[in-house]
C-alpha cells in the first residue's frame, strides 16, 4: 500500500492498483497458475500482466474482465479435480 499523506488519506489511484494487484496475485497463486499460464488464458501479454501485479499500471474494464474470467475457468477446473496448465520447459540449444 502506498503511504498516506500528511492527513492519514491515501492516494486513490495508487492504493486502488496495490488492492487489485494483491487479489489478482492471490487468485492466481491459489489457482496454481504462473503469471504465464494466467496471461495466455486471459489473452494478455506476460509483461502487461507482471506491470498490474507490480501496481504500475491500471487495467482497463476489459482487461479486468479478462483476467477475473481467467481466474473465475482455473478455479472452476481446480475445483474440478483438473491439473492447471503448466509452461513447458525451455530447451536449451546445444553448443
């Protein structure tokens, strides 16, 4: 959470990103998914995803959209029994 100023009130913007940021990691993490896996299946870029987790940038309603119902499928298959979808490894180039 960012600091409150002089009167003990906190910067809106700044306090509303660093909530949202902390529920999304919570989600993500209860979900088992890296923020890889989360952004594939919300149809957003990793680094678009690893900036709103940081609280450095406010999603669009859109955006929102797509990552609560990401989160809504994992958890729903997680609850399932299914094994959430895991990033295959990087091969390494042989030199």
């Amino acid at each position: 959470m960012p600091k409150p100023d002089a009167q003990g009130n906190y910067p809106a913007v700044e306090a509303l990103r660093a909530s949202l940021a902390r529920k999304i990691i919570r989600r993500r993490r209860a979900a088992g998914l890296s923020q890889v896996a989360l952004a594939r299946r919300a149809g957003i870029r990793p680094e678009t995803l690893n900036r709103l987790e940081q609280g450095h940038h406010t999603p669009t309603v859109a955006t929102v959209d797509k990552l609560d119902r990401a989160l809504a499928e994992a958890e729903a298959e997680q609850a399932a029994g299914i094994e959430p979808d895991r990033p295959r490894p990087k091969k390494r180039r042989s030199r």
